[in-house]
C-alpha cells in the first residue's frame, strides 16, 4: 500500500490508533483492515496476526517505521498499529 493510499483512509475512514484497542476491535470482528509499522514488535505482530486469522481480517504490512506513521497521522507519538 502506498502513502497515499493510507493518507486516503485516514481522511475517508474512522481509525484506531493502537495496539490494544486494534486487538479488541479484530476480536470483535470490527476491522476490514489492519495496518502494522514496519517496527511493529513480533509479539504484538503476532498477537495480531492470530486474531486476524480467526477473523478474517485484512493485515497491511507498511513500509514505513512507527515514528514517521505517528507523524502521517499527525500525531506527536509513534503509532505501530492502527485499524479501520
């Protein structure tokens, strides 16, 4: 997915930004899509991936790290998951 393309959700969708509320909203079936940070850790990596399985939940792999997703977020602090 391109920069772009996430700039594209994030101004058309409603977001979740972090891992806990992403990982209760895949367990609730309430996410098409899940993006990780390319410095996402493994555990929560795996955590989600998991949840994602049982859920059929797209996982976006981004390219970018987590400080630089927080600033395309315009956020001042460093995002590794979000959702829609």
């Amino acid at each position: 997915m391109s920069l772009v393309d996430l700039k594209k959700v994030l101004k058309e969708k409603e977001v979740v930004i972090g891992t806990d509320k992403a990982i209760k909203n895949i367990k609730r079936g309430k996410c098409e899509k899940v993006f990780l940070s390319s410095n996402c850790p493994e555990e929560v990596k795996g955590d989600i991936e998991h949840y994602s399985k049982l859920n059929k939940t797209e996982i976006v792999q981004l390219k970018q790290p987590n400080d630089e997703l927080g600033m395309i977020c315009k956020k001042p602090f460093s995002i590794s998951v979000l959702c829609y």
